[in-house]
C-alpha cells in the first residue's frame, strides 16, 4: 500500500509541469480565437453597409417588373428576402412596394394566408392582383374577394378567373378609382352581377364571352386597349360602337356569322391603329373586313379565314374604305406561301412589311419590302 503511494506521488509530479504546459498551450490558443473573432466581427461585408434605400431597391429589380405579380413563395417571392438575414428581413418588411403585386392561384393554396399580411404590407401602394382559382377551392376564392373588395380603392391591375359556379361570390361592385387595366374570365356558370361603376382611370380591358355578357357600368369610351376572346362577333359589336377611343383592339371570335352583307352593323373606329382579329371555328368567316373602318390603323393581324375566298381583295377593299396608311400587315392561318408575297406586294403596294403564318405554325414568315432594305 506505502509502495503505491510513492508511485502515485511520482506520477503527480510528473503530470503537474505536463498540465501547466497544455494550459499555457490552450490559453495562447484561446487568445488567438479572441482575436481572429474580434478581426472577423470588425469586417462589414459590402452588402450589408449599402444604405437601406439602397438596398430596397435591389431587391424591387430582383422582382418582377410591376404590375406583373410573383408568387406567394418560391424563388421570386418577395418572402425569399425575408429568409436571408435580419436586417434585410427588416427591410423587405418596411418596403411596401415589394407586396404590392400578388398572385394567388390554385397551386399556391397551402401559402394562402386568410388574414392578408401580404396586402397590409402594401400600405397606401397601388396594387396588382391576379387571382386563379378552381371549384375545389371556392372557400378560398370567396375569402380571398371578401379581403381585396374592401381595399378596392388601391386595386391599379386586377386579374380574375373566377372558373367556378360563382354564386357564393361576394358581387363585384363600387368605386375603383386607380384602375388601369381589368381583366376577368368567368367559368359556363352563371356568376353574380359585376359591377364598375366609377373607374375614371380604366384604359385597358380584357374579357371572354361570358365576362363580356355579365359585366355592367363599364366606361367602354374611355378605353384605349380592348381584347376580346371565346366571344361572338355579334357581341363584339355592341362593345366597339361604344368603345370609339380605341388605340388597339384585339378579338379572338367563337362562333358568328359565315358571310356579312351590307346589312350588317358597321364599325368605326377613328383612333384605333393596331388591330388583331382571330377566329378559333374551322369554317371562318366570310367578309369579315366589310364591317370595319379603322382610319388610323398602321398594324393588322388577321386570320385567313376571317378574309373569305379573295383574301386580297377583302384587303384591298378595306384598306382603300379605310384610308389608312397601313404599314404592317400579318395574315396568320394561310394554307401556303407559294405565289402569296407577290400576290399582296401588287395589290398592296405601300405596306412597309409582310407577315404571313402557315396554318399551326406560330412563327410568322417575315417578308422585307424595298423599304427595308
């Protein structure tokens, strides 16, 4: 036991210098740690000693250019910035204008928030909405109206697909004062009534057939841009002998007449000067060019099937009725390009340039003139 002792008093003397030793070694490591720590917390990164203004606007351009909308999340939302540090949490929080376009669709349902902090943080913003939603999501989409009605005042582009038996729907109705650009499409169902009643602003307006029939109070003559699609030629009528201030139209017909008399209603327009006529039946329309004067128009787009058998003639008779300088003509739908340039280059002899698409091929066949050369 003696004999243990004294090999135990030996070790401890030898252990004690060891252990001052691996003190003095991890104090002089520790110090180093201090100070590189200090040296690393001295360092301002670039980014973060931008001025916040600064900073607020980097991230409006890693946005989508307003009025388009980004997603509730994702790598384009708006909530991404939040997520990178604190201090730009507390910026992209106190930007209104980086909330003030949203986009909800049926895809983004489990981001969908019912209290609307998004819109909150708008604040005062003018806003840009689009709304994209199924039957399966009526909740959603009933909720979702009841928050932006109130706030209608602010609404500047509003966007709705409202593809659901409608009926459960708050009405849309009131006062929008800053809206600029409306466009709604509306599912086989009957919706509710939707009601503009004061838009002084409104300029631009994009309805299907159904939005077209549904929609009441809306000022068709302080238009200046109008597309119209899925809808009869009929109906289009209507709407454009009251939408006289048109810059440029655009129709997309469903189903009307196959041939047009000199009975028919006749439309002019003084202002328009970019026009884009479609028709998505098989059968086309004969004459459709017969029912239109457009003075000021230098931009035509229009089916083949819309010009009926002597499509040059159909064109020769308008633009000579018109008396517009017409400088850009683009005839989709055509069946062959063989024999077509000179055909319209002699019958058309002042428009600057040609476009011709084949019949399923999206991308036009660019024709240059003298001019361009």
């Amino acid at each position: 036991m003696l004999a243990n002792f004294h090999e135990d008093r030996a070790r401890l003397a030898e252990l004690e210098p060891q252990i001052k030793a691996l003190e003095q070694t991890l104090a002089a490591l520790r110090l180093e740690e201090l100070t590189i720590k200090e040296r690393l917390n001295s360092y301002k990164y670039p980014v973060l000693t931008l001025p916040n203004e600064i900073v607020a606007e980097i991230f409006l351009h890693f946005l989508p250019k307003y009025p388009f909308c980004p997603p509730l999340s994702g790598p384009v939302s708006p909530v991404l910035l939040t997520h990178i540090c604190r201090l730009w949490r507390e910026i992209a929080f106190s930007t209104p204008q980086l909330w003030r376009a949203m986009s909800l669709s049926s895809l983004e349902r489990t981001s969908f928030n019912p209290n609307y902090i998004w819109l909150s943080r708008a604040g005062c913003c003018p806003l840009s909405i689009h709304m994209n939603e199924r039957d399966e999501y009526l909740v959603t989409a009933r909720e979702f109206l009841a928050a932006i009605l109130p706030i209608r005042a602010h609404c500047e582009y509003l966007q709705l697909r409202l593809e659901y038996h409608a009926s459960a729907l708050p009405t849309i109705e009131g006062k929008f004062p800053l809206l600029r650009h409306l466009d709604i499409e509306l599912d086989r169902e009957a919706p509710r009534e939707i009601q503009f009643m004061d838009a002084p602003m409104l300029r631009s307006v994009v309805l299907d057939g159904l939005a077209a029939q549904e929609i009441t109070g809306l000022p068709w003559t302080q238009l200046t841009s109008l597309s119209l699609h899925n809808i009869t030629f009929q109906a289009c009528v209507t709407i454009l002998q009251t939408a006289t201030n048109l810059l440029d139209c655009r129709l997309d017909i469903s189903h009307s007449y196959t041939v047009f008399t000199p009975q028919d209603p006749h439309i002019v327009l003084l202002c328009l000067k970019s026009f884009e006529a479609d028709v998505n039946t098989p059968t086309g329309m004969d004459g459709f060019l017969h029912s239109f004067t457009l003075p000021a128009l230098s931009s035509l787009t229009v089916c083949g099937r819309l010009l009926g058998q002597d499509a040059v003639a159909s064109l020769r008779s308008f633009v000579a009725r018109s008396g517009c300088h017409l400088q850009h003509l683009h005839v989709t739908c055509i069946t062959t390009t063989i024999l077509v340039e000179d055909s319209y280059r002699l019958a058309l002899p002042s428009i600057r340039q040609l476009d011709f698409s084949i019949d399923a091929d999206p991308q036009p066949l660019h024709l240059l003139s003298d001019w361009d050369i």
